[in-house]
C-alpha cells in the first residue's frame, strides 16, 4: 500500500466526522481534529514507518497533503541513512 493510502486511512480511523479527505483538507479546521487526535495520528504514522517528527515538522502537517509529503520525505531519509 503506498504510504498516501496508508496515511488517508489513519486519518479516517481518527476523524468522527464523515467529511471527503483529500490533500488540501485541513486536519483542524476541515476534519475536526483536535491537539490530542493529532497527535495521536503522529504517533501511528511514526510508528508505522520508524520516523519521529520534530516540533516544527509538526506545525506544518496540519494539510493532509504536506503531512503525506513530509513522511515520503523522512522514509526516504531514513532509507538513505542505512545505507
């Protein structure tokens, strides 16, 4: 499963609202996330692929497609490091 369906369906698992999520759906302000859910969804994407984000990664995952692209991001990092 590539990691856009991975993290669409961990956002639905934590979503209570049944709203259509795509890559400009805002976290808060579109799916009804609150800080708790948040990081709730951090924590499953971290461990599902090994990857920690740091304060200021955070801050800007809050659009669903820029949180897809920071994780494509840091497992491509993360693969290149063990090397």
């Amino acid at each position: 499963m590539m990691v856009r369906d991975v993290i669409i369906e961990k956002i639905k698992g934590n979503v209570l609202v049944s709203v259509p999520i795509n890559e400009k759906s805002n976290l808060y302000t579109d799916l009804g996330f609150d800080s708790l859910s948040f990081i709730t969804l951090l924590t499953e994407i971290e461990d599902a692929y090994s990857i920690t984000f740091d304060i200021s990664e955070m801050e800007t995952c809050l659009q669903v497609g820029r949180l897809i692209k920071t994780v494509q991001i840091k497992i491509k990092e993360r693969e290149m490091g063990n090397d």
